[in-house]
C-alpha cells in the first residue's frame, strides 16, 4: 500500500556527516571525539579511507574491564568490532531494523559503490519507521472515515 521507506532517505533527513577515526589513532583520542560530538560510534578507517571497524562505547567499556588503566594509550584498532554489518542507500528501513536487533548493533555504516554514504543508528531508524507509521495511520483514518461519510 505504502512505499517502504530506504536507508537512503534517512540520510538525506540527516545528513551524510560521519565521524571516523583511524585504526592507529588511540582510544583517547575516540573518546574525545565521542565526548564533544555527543555521538555513540566513530568508523574506524584504514590508512586508505576504507572501511576496517566501528568502535562504539560499548566497546570501550568492554575495553576498559578487560585492559584496565592505561586503556586512553591503546590504539583503536585493539577495541573496535571488525566484523561491521554494513547497509545500502537501498536497504529497507524494516529490513535493517531486524538486522539491528538480531546482530545486536546500533549503527550501520551505509556505503555505496564502494564509499561511506553515513552512518545510522538505531535512534534513527526507530524514529524513521514512528514516522512512517504515523503517516500512514493518517491516510488509513481519511480513507476509513471518508469511505464512511458517503
């Protein structure tokens, strides 16, 4: 009934900001970033610009119990997640939803043709499918209520 909203919508909403960070860079140089930006999960890149993690807070917490003190001289790539479930502009919102849930993330990097496009998080994605969800309960109300009228 309803065109299912894509990744790439969400992004011209947003923006296509990302913060990133190279592998090499240490961790007190993310939690900079993380801290002034207000934000939950920096890319990590390699030396090229390509894509190798993500490094959330979550992984720094973890991170922090298991290496203890000097966890600021560590460097990124020692705590990031390798394996980044990435998504396209062309991804369902739905789709990565469910995607989201299972694997237990709560950013997606979204790469086309080979480039990081943005970054969304679950926050993102949540508030996109309520919108959704309250347009079409709208359109649903006028056609109930006008078929009723006639």
């Amino acid at each position: 009934m309803f065109n299912k909203m894509k990744l790439g919508e969400i992004l011209k909403v947003k923006g296509s900001k990302v913060w990133t960070i190279k592998e090499n860079q240490l961790i007190r140089e993310a939690l900079g970033i993380l801290v002034h930006q207000k934000i939950g999960a920096l890319v990590v890149l390699d030396e090229k610009g390509g894509v190798v993690g993500i490094i959330s807070e979550k992984d720094i917490v973890r991170g922090c119990f298991e290496k203890g003190g000097k966890l600021g001289e560590i460097p990124v790539k020692e705590l990031m997640t390798r394996e980044v479930i990435i998504g396209s502009p062309e991804d369902e919102i739905s789709y990565i939803m469910g995607v989201m849930t299972e694997n237990r993330v709560r950013h997606i990097p979204v790469v086309a043709e080979g480039k990081l496009q943005g970054l969304v998080s679950i926050g993102d994605v949540v508030k996109s499918e309520i919108e959704g969800s309250k347009y079409e309960i709208h359109y649903l109300k006028e056609y109930i209520y006008g078929r009723s009228q006639s």
